[in-house]
C-alpha cells in the first residue's frame, strides 16, 4: 500500500560488509560513526508528505542536504495526497508501521491530532506564537508551522489613495472587491471594532460590536463601495476595483504594468486587530515512532527543515512564507511584501487547535454572507447565536 512499509527491506547493508569494516577499525580508539564503514547502520527516517511540484523539488534538496551532513540518518519521502493522509496513517499505525513524521498542511495535521497519529512536538523552531497556537491541545504542542500565508491590503495608486484608516474609506471614494464576505478576508478590521466570537466558554455571535461591524459592512454595500465578486482579484487587475484584500504571495505575479501597492491589514486600525493565517503547511512527529532511540535523530531532521534557511526555500518555491520569526530580521525581509508578511505573522490571531472562537468562525461567515443577501443583520445574527449554543450542546 505505501512503500514506507517496507523500507527495512530495501537499507538493509550486507553482513560481509560489517565484517569487513570492523576487520579494519580493529584497534581504533573510538566507536565508528553511524552510517560511515564500520559503523551501526544509518537509521531511516520517513517523511509523509503533500507537497507537489516545485514545492517538493524544495524539499527533496533540502532532505539532500540534511543527509549530505548527517550519514547517520537518511531520509525517505513518500508523497500522499492532503485528503488520503489521516486515513492512510490510520491503516499504517494500526499495523505499528507508518512514517517518523508528517509534513502536510494544517487541516490536514488537524485530522491526524483528531485520530491520535501525533505525539508531542519534538523538534523545536522559533515560529511566531499566534502562528504555533493553532497546533496547541491543552499544555503540548503536537506540530510546528513551516511555511504560510496571510492576506493583506492591495490598492491600485491610479484610481484611489490608500486611506489612512479604516474610518477614512468612505472619503477615498474606491471601490473594494472581496472575493468572500468572512473572517479570513476582515477579521483584523472586525477585532479590532471590538468584535468578538465567545465569552466565559459561551458564544456570544450578538454582541453589539458584531453588528455594528456588519451593518457597516452592508453601509459600503449600499454605497456601492463594497463588492463581493468570486473574481475580485481580477476586478483589481482590470482597474475595475482600487482594493482588494488577497494573499501576500499575489504580488508575486503583479508586474509593473498595474500601478500599485499593498499594506498589512492591521495598518488601517491603528496597529490593532489579529488576523487569520492561510495555507499553512507544518510538521510533526507519529504518536507511535517517536521512540526514545529514534528520538533524536527525528529531532535532527525536524529541526533542519525548520532551520529559516530551509524554511525560506521550500516556502518561496509553494509561494508561500516562513513561519520563522528570525528570518524577519534578515536585511531581505525589510521591504516589500516580506516586510509586510513578517509585521502580519506578528499580528496572527492565537487560537489553541480547540478554541471555541475556532468552531464559530464558520458559523459568523454564515450569517455575514445571509445578511448579504438582503435579512436583517439582527436576525443573522440570532440565528447564528442560537446554532452557536445547539452545536455547544451537542459536544
């Protein structure tokens, strides 16, 4: 089913060589190093993963490397689609097989927290906190962020000023495009208005922060300055929108034929308001591999493919971005859109992996996207404070 069940036959090393080797080093002072002539055989590592394309071509250079300066260990790649993973992990492990560790995208490392795949975390990285929350149970973390994305503020200096906040939209006269109505796209901007999700364990979708913020949102509607459109990104690049709100890693693909710019999300509030992540990838360790012999040798990989510089180049391939909050601090990362990725990581909203907030996001994106439609804001938001409590109950 998966060639990482069999990988014990394929590096097993001839008896006659280990004699050979130690025929050799009779004498020597010191042990003979794992995986050189004469010593033990180098233990084997195996990375489940979902990377495709030049995103994996990353990762197989930087695997490369690791092996390159650690004979000790190799490491073997097995891709498995994102949607397969938790099921096919499921089979591996009730037979004690399976990979060492997982690298996969969040939701994905979600399911295999849920079905106990994951041990404690044991590489360590310097990734920043609200970004590492998200794979938080209780006190242990079970995995560490790799590479991500974040939405920021684009404008087209052709058609409307940047507003200085939020509150000076309405005098800029642009239109902006969004391509969904929902806390990935408006969550810096609704925090920091005071919104909130939950209180003392309990939803509390009504607060009147909350519908002040969508009746503001259904006042740029009706002042046709807002648009929600599938294309908003093509509505910016077709001067048909001054803003939009996308993923950083677009500006990869603007050229200098479309006048613009772009600023973190939080720029427009004051410094303030948390925003969401997006296409998180990260990497953890298999409940039942993480063994106290093989400990440290997974160790060494993890914390090599979280180093900044590995980080960096499997990231830029997937056009996405560390998760490392030292490479921030490199000279490259002082302007541009990698200045304004690393201010918006520093700004990530931090939800441990069971925080309520995170069963009742959908559930708000619901209501906001009703209330566009043309109900009563009051009673979206009833409806959705009262589907909040049922799906508490039912827990």
């Amino acid at each position: 089913m998966v060639k990482g069940l069999v990988k014990q036959l394929r590096y097993r090393i001839p008896i006659i060589g280990f004699l050979v080797c130690a025929l050799l080093l009779t004498g020597c002072g010191e042990d003979p190093q794992q995986g050189l002539p004469g010593g033990a055989a180098p233990a084997v590592i195996e990375v489940w993963h979902s990377l495709a394309g030049a995103e994996v071509e990353a990762l197989g250079k930087e695997v490369q490397k690791i092996m390159d300066g650690h004979p000790e260990v190799i490491v073997h790649l097995e891709y498995i689609e994102e949607g397969e993973i938790a099921h096919l992990a499921y089979l591996a492990q009730a037979g004690g097989e399976g990979p060492e560790i997982f690298l996969t995208t969040s939701q994905a490392l979600t399911e295999l927290f849920q079905q106990g795949a994951l041990a404690p975390v044991i590489g360590n990285a310097d990734s920043f906190i609200g970004l590492t929350s998200q794979f938080k149970y209780g006190e242990k973390l079970y995995a560490h962020p790799l590479a991500t994305d974040v939405p920021v503020f684009y404008y087209r200096t052709d058609l409307a000023q940047l507003p200085p906040t939020l509150a000076d939209f309405y005098t800029t006269k642009g239109v902006l495009a969004l391509t969904a109505l929902d806390a990935k796209n408006l969550a810096p901007w609704w925090l920091a208005q005071g919104g909130k999700l939950a209180g003392n364990g309990q939803p509390v979708l009504q607060e009147p922060a909350n519908l002040i913020f969508l009746q503001q949102l259904l006042a740029w509607k009706e002042e046709k300055l807002l648009v929600v459109d599938p294309n908003a990104w093509d509505l910016f690049l077709n001067a048909q929108a001054a803003y939009t709100i996308a993923n950083a890693s677009r500006a990869q693909g603007l050229t200098e034929a479309i006048p613009w710019g772009s600023v973190p999300l939080h720029q427009l509030t004051a410094g303030q308001g948390e925003l969401l992540a997006v296409r998180t990838l990260g990497i953890a360790n298999s409940s039942i591999k993480s063994s106290e012999s093989l400990s440290p040798l997974i160790r060494l990989v993890e914390e090599e493919l979280l180093s900044s510089d590995s980080q960096w180049a499997i990231a830029k391939a997937g056009k996405r971005f560390p998760a490392s909050s030292s490479f921030y601090s490199r000279e490259e990362a002082q302007s541009g859109i990698l200045r304004q990725v690393g201010l918006s990581l520093a700004q990530v909203w931090s939800l441990p992996g069971n925080a309520l907030e995170g069963k009742l996001i959908p559930i708000q994106d619901k209501a906001w996207q009703k209330a566009w439609t043309g109900v009563k804001p009051e009673e979206v938001l009833a409806e959705a404070q009262a589907e909040a409590r049922k799906a508490l109950e039912a827990k």
